[in-house]
C-alpha cells in the first residue's frame, strides 16, 4: 500500500484557526519548522510552494501545534468567522499526481499523455483516476480487479485466463494497449495490482493524447502509474491466501533521502503459487518492480525495471461459440474445459523519463522503454463449434511467441498570455517499434489433425498430448508506429472557459513476414491527421460543462488472399467521437453525466461469392449515456457509483438485413457500484460491498441468439491495528458472492467469469 498524506491548513482571521482533511500516515508526525521541505509537497503544489509553507508551519509550531497522523478526526474551532486561505499539502508516492478526491479512492484528476497532468474538472473528457487505496479496499491481485468499478470498462476474459482484454464503451482495448507511465507496448499479458499507485482511465479515442495504441483499440485508454517512494518510510510485508489453495508473499519497500528527500527509491516483490480459482490449476507469479526517482526543485527523474515470471497450469479457458443453433448455458466457473493446457509467460521491462523546467514556464520531457516478452502455451483449438448441449471437437497444439518493444515520446509545453488569455501550448512526439513473431505447431494426435477428439464442456476430456516437436518462433512482423502532435489549451475569463485545439499526424508502417518461409509478405505504409477540438465552460465554480470532437485512429488491415484486391493495405481508419458532458464537485462528492456518440468504419466484403473485393463499406455507431458519483457521502462512507447505457447500432452494411441491428457482445446497460464504512462500534474496523451489473447481450450481427444478463456481489472488510508496537491490516473478501456462473464475452468468443472466490490476507508495517 502506497502511503498518501493530506493536510488542509485554512488560516481564519483573528486568533481562530481550523484543521480539516486531516488524513495522514499511520505515525505520529510533528511539523518542525526545521525540517527540509519534502519531496510530497514539491510533487503536489506548484513549485515553490514549499518556500511558501514554511512560514505557515513556523507560525504553527510557535502556537504549539501539533498533528498526531492516523485516523485523525476533523477539528474545528468554535468561532466561525471569515476564512482567508487555504493551503494544501498533499503527499503522495509519485511526482505531479493529482491528490485524492474526499473518500481517498479516486483522484481529482489524472495525466492527458500530449496534454499534461490536470485536474478532471478542468479537462474536456470523460475521466476517473482510481487511487493505490481503492486496489487494496478491493484486494486487487490485477488491473482487472479495479476498472470493473466504472460501469463503462467491463472484463472480456476471466481471471486466470491468457491476459486480461477489456472493452471501454463497448469497444474493446486490449492487454497490450494498457500504458506504462504513459508509453504504449510495456504492459505484460496483465499488470499485477502490486506496481499500481494510479489507474488513469480515458473514455473515447485518445489517438491525439497517445498516440495510436498498438492494437488500435478507440474506446478508450488505461494508464498505470507506478509506485514511487513517499517521504514516509515504508517497509511491508503481505501474506495472502486466494480459494483455493492459493498463497502469496510480497513485500513493499520504500525510502527517500538526500538533503531535501530528492532520491527516492521503492521496491515490491510478489511470489505466488497453488490452485487458484480453476479445478487442478496452479497459478505462479514471481514479480519483482524497482522504482528509482530524484525531485529536483527543477529536474525530475524516474526509472522502473520490472521482472515478471507467470507460469501456470490449467488457465480460465475460452471457446468460440460461432454457427450456434443455442446458446448453452455457462458450465461451472472453476471448470476448465481444456484438461492440462500450460502456460508461461515472461516479461523484463526497462523504463525511464525525464523531466526538466526550463524556465517558470517552459518544460521539457522524454522518456523511453523496453519490454521483452515471451509466452509459451499448450493451445487446445476448437476444431467444431459448441452445440447447445455443450459438445465440440478439440484439437491441441502449441502456439509460442515473443515481442520486442522499445517505445518512447518526447515534448515541451509552453505556457504564455496573449493579452487576457492564457496559452498552454504542447508539442510532442511519440515512436513505438515492435517485433514480434510467433511458431504453431499443429497437433498430430488422433483421429487426425483436422477432426480432432471429442469434448464437452461440462464435462471435458484430457487433452491428448502434442505428438509433434514444438517449433521456435518466428519473425512474423516488424511495427513502427511514429507520430508528431500539437495543441493549444486557451483559458479564458479567470478560467472559466478552457478551449483545447489539437492536432496528431501519425504514421504506421508495418512490415509482415512468414514465419515458415521467413519471406516477406506484404509490407504496409499508411498516415492519417487526428483532430481534438474540446471546450469547458464554468458557469459557476464547482460546475464544469464541457464537449469534444475527436478522432480514434487504427491501422488498416493487409486484405486476405480470398479477395480479389489481395494483397491491398486498406488506410488507417478513423473512429470519430462527438461528446457532451457535465460534472459537478460538491465538496464531498463529484458526480458526471457524459452523452457521445461514436462511429466507427465496419470492413466487409461485397461483390459475389468468389470474387469478393474487401473494403470498409459500412459502419457502427455507438450511443451512450453514462452517469457516475463517487466520494465521502457521509464522514466514514465512501462510495464509488456508475451506470451506461450503451446504444450500438450498425448503420451501414451491406447486408440489408443486418442494418439497424445491435452489435455483436455489447450489453445495453451496465453498472457498478461499491461502499466503504468505516465502522463506529469498532475503531479500526471497515466493512465494503460491491455489485456488479451487465445487461444481456447478442451472439451476432443477426441478432437471433443472445446472452443473459447477470449480477456479481462482493462483500469485504478489513480490521487495522496495532500489535507489538506494529501497525497491521488484516481483510477479508469474498468475490461473487453467490457464486454465480456467467459468461463473459464480446461476441461470439466466450469465457465464464470467476467463481466465488476467497481472499484473505495480512500485512505488517515494519
């Protein structure tokens, strides 16, 4: 767990003085007017707001004040006369973070990758940043465990699966599009909760933000910020027990020193092992993450190394359920309808990023990373669709691969007047090369290859072993992904009005090879301009009212050898968004309304059967409202709310029929919801639930068979104390309650969600 402080200070006229906000580390801490201003301070206020603070503090001290850190209560004086400022000092684990909203799970704001880090009612999007405090109220093992939050991201893969996919208003966003501290490429199959201080999730394209994603995902983006070190000292230890038999050890590590605290270093450790939530499986992870990091009053540095091993043995299977006549009902959550499939997959990470303020109002940054990623797996392959009574043919094989990924951007921002408006003017830059290549190596056990052996879900067969020799992989294609941004953010009128224009020239060039031959095959070359155009208007000042245009950029496909125009690269495509939104920060709460509108390209094929000619010839187009709120509703309760509603339409096609159909695997309604209490009869005891809600969606285009809806319960608590002198926590949760089976899906590929699921754990301050 990443340690935060914040400290509100409002200065009251005459000799009155009040205290509030006051959320601090678990140790008594005293604020000596001697003691260097601190990395927490510099990192949250703007610079030179330490210089600013000392004054205030030596008046503090020199009253006798003193603020004992824990679960200090507000305090308030008896006069209410009239308040002359308001300082705060918030300390967090990494630099430029944005401090926690009331309630402490979601931030006030989060980074825009080209746009800079600010606050969300100042930014023309729909946002939500979850805090390091909102993964551990949930016992978070990854990234998964979080975004299910916001009803706009849901899960398309179970846990313990090959990674974990996503969809962001009903578009999907792949493990491989997650950021690492902004740079696309990094992020592993999954990212483990360990290394998380931020989830920083954007609704809508954000090609102009980051570029183009390597998957080309346009719903959405998800950036991890990683941990840093806080000027607390932090040494931790965490047992945790998952159902059912599986057992955890990590360890948090962190540290600051230097003069003034600028060096700050941070360590977790993660080693897993035993059956998780799949009959028979074995889930291992060894994680090891450092974070170095030094905060200049103008240069800041930071770097992350990241070694993860994940080897596990019967992972969550998935199944086509394509040409169904039925949609048969979702067999047990902890079966695995694959009998001793393997995987393993490894991952080394390399990242570093600089910061420089030129002057008071020009800065600089750059940063690059490295990611070598390898995954080995038995690939059991459906070789016949499921029937509705669950049967299917099944043959297995080996499917390896690797990518090599270097990623990086680069930019100045600028920030000037021209007569009464004031100007942010950002440059940027962004690059990312990959290689990657995979080997199939086709199973050759009996009947034969093309038949495969019989199977069914609800009460699977082993899988035959693999006869053949498992080949290496091969180069099977090399990606750059390249492109140049520019923006001006203008603010008008004391900031109440913000308009954001921008514009990103990206470029993507891929080069395909065989991997029998080792040949190439198609190269492709493409560039397209993405657009932003946002506006935010305060017509009063916790109310923010705001709109954008903006595109998602994805790269064409190279046509298959079944059409007559083989062989052709199709351009990148343009995912465009118009959106409306409002937000509102009642003090305690923040609540927002959004309504957008997406259209994306749909590629078909047209002309008779035989001599086809593929293009994009059609078109979807996505509707949604989307409301949230989330908070400290009352002093000790803290919640976390959303609901969507998705319309997703296909307007163009040239399948008549199909027109004014819904899209394949997109629920029209979903929803979370989540609460905290802190409990009064019992100091130091929280109790937390969660629901979970997704409407049914359809199989098809044709929309002749749909999935049901379905509902997850979590419940939870966790108890803090203090033992030998030691601060513990200890939690408990149980995930989907009722151990309801569902299927997970965004089409016609389908896995079964978690069943219900234990996890228990302990950790110690040292």
């Amino acid at each position: 767990m990443s340690r935060e402080t914040q400290v509100s200070i409002v200065i009251i006229s005459g000799d009155s003085l009040s205290l509030s906000h006051c959320r601090m580390a678990p140790s008594a801490v005293l604020l000596d007017p001697s003691m260097p201003h601190s990395h927490s301070s510099r990192s949250a206020s703007s610079r030179g707001a330490a210089p600013v603070l000392r004054p205030i503090v030596r008046h503090l001290a020199g009253i006798g004040l003193v603020m004992i850190a824990g679960n200090a209560l507000a305090q308030t004086a008896t006069q209410t006369p009239s308040t002359l400022g308001q300082v705060d000092v918030v300390g967090t684990s990494g630099a430029s973070l944005q401090p926690p909203a009331p309630g402490g799970q979601v931030a006030r704001g989060g980074s825009l990758g080209l746009l800079g880090t600010s606050d969300a009612m100042n930014v023309p999007f729909s946002t939500i940043n979850f805090t390091s405090q909102a993964v551990e109220d949930v016992q978070a093992r990854t990234l998964a465990d979080i975004v299910v939050n916001d009803a706009s991201v849901r899960l398309t893969t179970g846990t313990g699966g090959f990674d974990d996919t996503f969809t962001i208003r009903g578009l999907a966003v792949g493990a491989g599009d997650v950021a690492i501290n902004g740079l696309y490429g990094l992020s592993a199959s999954r990212v483990p909760a360990q290394l998380v201080e931020r989830v920083e999730i954007l609704k809508g394209p954000a090609t102009l933000i980051n570029g183009i994603a390597p998957g080309g995902s346009v719903g959405g983006s998800i950036n991890v910020v990683t941990k840093r070190a806080s000027d607390v000292p932090l040494t931790r230890l965490t047992t945790t027990f998952t159902s059912k038999s599986n057992l955890a050890v990590g360890v948090d590590v962190g540290r600051r020193f230097g003069k003034d605290n600028e060096w700050g270093i941070r360590f977790n450790g993660l080693v897993r092992g035993g059956e998780g939530t799949v009959n028979g499986g074995d889930q291992k992870t060894q994680l090891g993450a450092l974070a170095l990091d030094y905060q200049g009053s103008r240069l800041k540095w930071y770097l992350d190394a990241i070694v993860q091993r994940d080897d596990t043995d019967n992972f969550r299977p998935q199944i086509s359920l394509d040409a169904i006549g039925a949609i048969p009902s979702p067999p047990d959550a902890r079966a695995n309808w694959y009998p001793g499939t393997a995987l393993v997959q490894r991952d080394n990470v390399i990242a570093t990023r600089l910061e420089y303020d030129v002057t008071d109002a020009v800065a600089v940054y750059g940063g690059i990373g490295y990611r070598d990623g390898t995954a080995e797996q038995v690939f059991p392959q459906s070789v016949s669709a499921v029937n509705s009574a669950g049967d299917f043919r099944v043959r297995n094989n080996f499917y390896d691969s690797f990518s090599h990924t270097v990623s990086a951007n680069a930019g100045v921002r600028w920030r000037l007047n021209t007569g009464p408006i004031k100007h942010t003017i950002n440059a940027g830059f962004t690059q990312l090369t990959q290689r990657s290549g995979n080997s199939f190596t086709v199973g050759t056990n009996a009947p034969d290859t093309t038949t495969g052996f019989p199977s069914n879900i609800y009460n699977p067969s082993p899988l035959v072993p693999v006869a053949a020799s498992r080949l290496d992989p091969r180069l099977a294609s090399d990606t750059t992904l390249h492109s140049v941004a520019i923006s001006d953010t203008m603010s008008f009128a004391d900031d109440r009005l913000l308009i954001t224009l921008g514009l990103r020239d990206q470029t993507a060039r891929v080069d395909s090879f065989s991997t029998t031959t080792g040949i190439a095959t198609a190269p492709y070359k493409a560039s397209a301009v993405s657009p932003l155009a946002g506006i935010v208007f305060k017509p009063i000042q916790n109310v923010s009212v705001y709109g954008n245009y903006t595109a998602g950029l994805t790269r064409g496909t190279i046509v298959g050898t079944q059409y007559l125009n083989r062989g052709e690269i199709l351009p990148p495509y343009k995912s465009k968004q118009l959106e409306a939104g409002v937000k509102a920060d009642f003090g305690r709460l923040t609540t927002s309304a959004a309504l957008y509108q997406i259209t994306r390209p749909l590629s078909q094929a047209t002309g008779p059967v035989g001599n086809q000619v593929l293009g994009y010839t059609g078109e979807t187009r996505y509707r949604g409202l989307e409301l949230s709120a989330y908070g400290e509703i009352q002093r000790g309760l803290r919640g976390i709310a959303s609901v969507a509603f998705t319309e997703p339409e296909v307007t163009s096609s040239v399948t008549a029929a199909n027109v004014g159909n819904t899209v394949q695997g997109v629920p029209a309604i979903t929803a979370s919801a989540g609460l905290d209490w802190d409990t009064p009869w019992v100091q130091g005891l929280a109790l937390n639930g969660r629901a979970v809600y997704t409407s049914g969606s359809n199989l098809n285009v044709t929309n002749t068979q749909r999935f049901d809806s379905w509902t997850r319960f979590d419940v939870g608590a966790r108890y803090r104390t203090n033992i030998s002198g030691k601060s513990v926590v200890f939690r408990a949760n149980i995930e989907n309650l009722f151990d309801k089976n569902y299927w997970l899906t965004t089409g016609t590929y389908v896995a079964v969600g978690s069943p219900r699921t234990f996890v228990l754990s302990a950790s110690i301050d040292f």
